[in-house]
C-alpha cells in the first residue's frame, strides 16, 4: 500500500513557518481539491495522479520518497512467507 506523508509535511511546514498550514494551503496553491488531498491523508490505499505528487512535491519543496512511501500489508508479507515455506520444501523441483 502507499502511504502519503501529507500531515508530515504540513506540520514540517507549519513549524518552519511559524503559523497554522491546513490542506486548504496546498489546495489553492495546487489546485488539488481538498477533498482529494483529505483522502490522500484519511484513505489506505487511496490512487492519485502523478501530476498531484508532482504538484505536492513543488509545494512541499521535496522529492517523492518524502512525500510518498511503501507499506508492505502484513497479509501481502504473510502470504510471501507462506509461499516462501511451500516452494522451500520442494527443493528438487
């Protein structure tokens, strides 16, 4: 799953501002709805455009492994460990 690290950033922003940043700021300063950006923030799993990270990059002034990392699911490792034992025990194959 990929998770957006928007609060992160707003927060970094805030602090090194010194004043409130809410997603309405990236909002009007992208014209990335709020909506959107709220469900980049609230939605597991949430799909965007590549022109939103791009836009939110400029913003944030930062690369995209700032704004943007892979999480692996605990099912997707389980069920990678499940398959990992199955073909282990069948070395001759």
């Amino acid at each position: 799953m990929i998770r957006y690290r928007i609060q992160e950033l707003l927060a970094d922003k805030q602090f090194k501002e010194g004043r409130r940043v809410t997603l309405l700021g990236p909002a009007k300063a992208t014209d990335i709805s709020r909506v959107t950006l709220s469900k980049m923030v609230n939605q597991r799993s949430y799909g965007t455009l590549t022109d939103h990270l791009d836009k939110l990059c400029s913003f944030f002034g930062c690369r995209i492994e700032q704004l943007a990392e892979h999480i692996t699911n605990s099912s997707e490792s389980h069920s990678q460990s499940n398959r990992t034992m199955l073909f282990a025990g069948h070395s001759g194959l």
